[in-house]
C-alpha cells in the first residue's frame, strides 16, 4: 500500500472513531421510557405513496409468506419477527414495513386485519427496546413513512387499545429520529430521515415550531445533496428516483394542509426531473453508474408522471460530471467525474469514462451495474473498474475501496483529477474528450478516451490513448496490460468475424459492427449484476491493446 494511501486510512480510521464518540456522547443512555412522553392525539392526514403495488405479494403475505429482498420467509401463523431472516437486506425491508403498500393494494378487511396484528406484533416485540437493525435512523424513517402513508389500513376498525399503541410507538420513533437525525449516515440516510421527520410534522398533529424546525433541516439536506443541475450528490442516477418517491407526496402534503412549503423543496424536484431523464435511455431504461440498478419500468414511471419539465434533456450534468451525446435514435451517456466527498462514496463505483449506448428499443453497451439483493461480496466486485465499459490497466481499479467493517465500503483511494472538453466538430460530430489520473499513482499512465457521435447518430468513433504522468505520449505499449472493455447487455447477440470486428445484434434485427485498430479484441464471458431476475451471465468484448492507443467505430445497421 502506496504512503499516501496509509495516510489517507489512517486519517479515516481517525475520522470514524471520533465520530462514534461524538454521537454515544451527544445521543447518551437510550431506552425507550426516555423518548417516551404523551403521546399526539391524532394524525392528520396519510401521505400517498406512490410506488407499485402487487396484489401477488398481498396474497403471499397473507399465507403467511413474506417475499422481500429476493428470498422467502414462510412463518404460517406465526410472526415474521420471530423468524430466522435470511440477509440484512431482508431484515431491514421487512422491519421498515414498506410492504404494507402491497397490503393496500388488496383492500380486504382480512389483509388490514393482518397488516395491523402485524404492526402491533412489532411494537410488543421491538417498540420498547431500542436495539438492532430495526432501530437503526434509516430504518425508522423508512418506517415512520410506511406507517404514516398506511395508516389507513392498519387502522381501520382497528380498537382503540390498538390506535393508541400505534400512536404512542409512531411518537416515540419520531422523537428517538429527531434526537439521532444529525448523527445518521450521510448520503441517503439522512436525506430520508430528514424527509420523514417533516412528513412526521405535517402528518401528526404537532406545534408550528416543530412544522418550520423540520422544514428548515429538510432545507438544509437538500441544499446539501441535490447539486445545481439536479444530481444527487452521490453521483447516483437512481438515488433521484428513490428520493422523488418521498419527496413528491411530502411536497403535495404540505400544499394540500396550507402549510409554508420548505423553501428548497419544489426547485430541487424542479432541478431534478431534467437530471433523471438525462439518464434514461432509448428503451426507458436508467442508465447503470455508481450504485444504480435496474429499475422496473412501472415504478420508474410513477415517478415520472409527475414530470412538469419540458424540452429535451441536458447535453450535460456540470456538477455530477457526466455528459450525454445524442443524435438520432443514439445516445452515449459517458461519465467524466471523479469520487465524491468520503461519506458519500459508498456506493460509487471505480468506473471513470465508462460509457454506456442505447439505440431504437434496444440497450447495447452498459456497465455491469448492482446487483439488487445479492451479497455484500458481489456488490463489491460490481464496483471495481473490470464490471464498466472502460479501460483497465494491471487487472486493478482506479479506486480502492476499504474492506474495514469499520470504516464500511467506502473508496480509501485519494481523489484523482478529471478533465473534460466537448466540441461540435465542422464535420457535424458531437465531439468529447476527457482524461483521469486514476493510474498515475499506480503505474504512471494517464488514460484519455475520446468519443464522436457523428449526424443522425449512425456512427460512433473512439479513441483510447495512454500517456505518461507527464502528458506525453507512450514510445512505444504500455508497460502493464491494458485492456478496453465494452459490457454487452445479455438480450444482445454477439458474431464475432475476426479478433479486429464483431457485430451485436439484437432481437428486432437492429446490430452495430464494433471495428478496432491497434489491439485486438476478443469475446469473453461476462456477468451482468443489474438484471431484475438477479446476477445473469452475459458477453464483453475486450481488446487487449498492443501499443499506447487503440482506435475504434461503430457502424449502425437497421
């Protein structure tokens, strides 16, 4: 490990040790009976929640059958918390209760019934114990907006016995969130714990003060996490889409009492829908960088309804450094950033100039993206430079993310710099060039990667070049294997013709020939971590270069 590397560590290990000091001291002794206090008469109103229902998990859910997080729970008639849950990700989804929509959906006295003996089988079980997954600050806010947006059903012909424990619970949970909301994970976390203590305020019948202190702290978050042009600070596609789920009814909610709307809330959903639909491509599809999975259209489009923006979407993010070439029924979306901030680099991925294509109906060059339910080891490996359409050098990546169980997954590498520069060219071409000094600490060598997106978006040209630390070119090959690779998504076909071209085809009869000089390229088995139906196997084309640079196109057929 490099000496700035162990410093960088050491500075972190630091960092992370007098931040838990920090928060024991300011949170102290918690039990339950400290947050407890008299509880709120009544709610108000049930924000609506807008993702997708199914009427299948419903039913499986009232067998006795709890399907979260891609595994199955069958508990009969007993309680699912009293179960040995298979993953962390399906204890965390079924302790934030998120899957009480699905309850909604089937609307029969018998499903409240069940959602609500659920509900207070939690509350006797973990409602007086502060402890564990179920209490951690992400958990609660994704739980206090389930219970809030479903109060409904598990409230109805629901005893009053049962409506005060339910009111003295959701009081204690929005009282502990409060008291812990500065202390929450960056990122993420604490944009959702701020979100739900506002849509708590607004909800529940609390004092105008407690109304403007949480406005102004959502405020804060926002003005923190969603840039000017509309990205999550995470450099996240899908991070909007998450936070436009909660956002979108928390916004309608204060309009629909008459209460002052926090002042950042309506511009950032303003800034952030032109952002979302810059990462969509041809098909729908988001595109995968830094963290984002596959999206499931019909939840992508209860997000998108919502759209009040116009016009075409940016030829580029300035401030989440990515650019989008467009002509035609093509688009190249390429990122040209570097990691965020440490807290929010947990999800960020070691993929700088990637780049991924779309034509017509069909998604042809992508990364490999997140799985969505798999393991922490293999969304690891989702994040090294090897899973994005970019190139490698020595096998390893750009970044090196920490393994510490105590610092979490973030990227341990210091920043590197990133240049960019895009011009139309007099031939017509959407001209991008841009440059990372990723591997100068490793092996010297700075990679440069240019892209020309030609009129009506049938052709593509590439170059990726090598240079010394100093800018000049390479004399002669790189002194480490250098590889380019281009992640193909798995419903494309691949018909390679020599180690110089090869042609991706897909289902519709829509293919581009993929050429390359200075390499060769080879067709190698790849894995596809995004896919909805889990970790599937599919194709890269790799071209291995023989000299400092490597010149590639790609020709569109009908």
């Amino acid at each position: 490990m490099r000496i700035t590397e162990r410093r960088r560590l050491g500075y972190l290990y630091l960092r992370e040790a007098w931040r838990r000091i920090s928060r024991k001291i300011a949170v102290g002794h918690v039990s339950a009976f400290r947050f407890s206090g008299g509880t709120l008469a009544r709610l108000i109103v049930a924000p609506t929640d807008l993702r997708a229902t199914d009427t299948f998990v419903a039913e499986e859910i009232l067998q006795g059958r709890f399907p979260l997080a891609g595994r199955v729970v069958e508990c009969g008639d007993s309680s699912p918390f009293s179960q040995e849950l298979p993953t962390r990700l399906f204890a965390v989804r079924l302790h934030a209760f998120g899957w009480l929509r699905h309850i909604r959906a089937a609307k029969t006295d018998a499903a409240c019934a069940h959602a609500r003996a659920v509900v207070d089988d939690w509350i006797s079980r973990h409602g007086s114990r502060i402890h564990g997954i179920a209490w951690e600050p992400d958990v609660i806010a994704q739980r206090v907006i389930a219970w809030l947006s479903h109060s409904p059903v598990v409230l109805q012909d629901s005893e009053n016995g049962f409506y005060r424990r339910f009111l003295k619970s959701l009081s204690l949970q929005v009282r502990y969130l409060r008291h812990v909301s500065a202390y929450a994970p960056d990122g993420l976390p604490r944009f959702r714990v701020r979100i739900a203590l506002a849509m708590a305020s607004v909800s529940m019948s609390t004092s105008a003060t407690t109304i403007r202190r949480a406005a102004r702290d959502l405020d804060f978050e926002i003005e923190r996490q969603i840039l000017g042009d509309g990205t999550h600070a995470s450099r996240n596609p899908q991070a909007s889409v998450e936070l436009l789920f909660d956002l979108l009814p928390l916004r309608q909610t204060y309009i629909n009492l008459g209460h002052d709307v926090p002042s950042k809330l309506i511009p950032a959903i303003d800034r952030m829908y032109p952002a979302l639909r810059f990462f969509r491509h041809q098909n729908g599809d988001l595109a995968l960088f830094n963290g984002a999975t596959s999206t499931l259209a019909n939840e992508l489009m209860a997000v998108l309804r919502y759209d009040e923006s116009a016009g075409q979407p940016f030829k580029s993010l300035p401030h989440g450094r990515y650019h989008r070439l467009s002509q035609g029924n093509t688009v190249v979306i390429m990122d040209t950033g570097s990691a965020p901030s440490v807290d929010m680099s947990r999800t960020h991925h070691a993929g700088c100039l990637a780049f991924e294509l779309s034509s017509g109906r069909n998604h042809f060059i992508i990364n490999s993206g997140v799985p969505r339910y798999a393991g922490e080891k293999l969304r690891q490996m989702s994040r090294a430079t090897a899973a994005h359409s970019t190139v490698t050098l020595g096998d390893t990546s750009i970044c090196r993310i920490s393994q510490s169980g105590f610092l979490g997954p973030v990227l341990a590498s210091p920043p590197f710099e990133v240049t960019d520069a895009r011009e139309v060219l007099p031939d017509g071409c959407d001209a991008l060039r841009a440059r990372h000094e990723g591997y100068v600490k490793q092996f010297g060598l700075i990679h440069e990667r240019e892209l020309r997106l030609a009129p009506y978006g049938k052709k593509i040209l590439g170059r990726d070049l090598l240079l010394k630390a100093s800018g000049q070119a390479l004399d002669g090959p790189p002194p480490v294997e250098a590889v380019a690779r281009f992640h193909v998504h798995p419903a494309i076909v691949l018909e390679q013709f020599d180690r110089h071209k090869v042609r991706m085809m897909a289902t519709d009869g829509e293919s581009w020939d993929f050429s390359v000089s200075g390499g060769t390229l080879d067709i190698e088995e790849d894995v596809f971590f995004a896919d909805v139906a889990g970790v599937r196997a599919s194709e890269q084309i790799a071209v291995r270069f023989s000299g400092p640079e490597i010149r590639w196109s790609l020709i569109h057929h009908a």
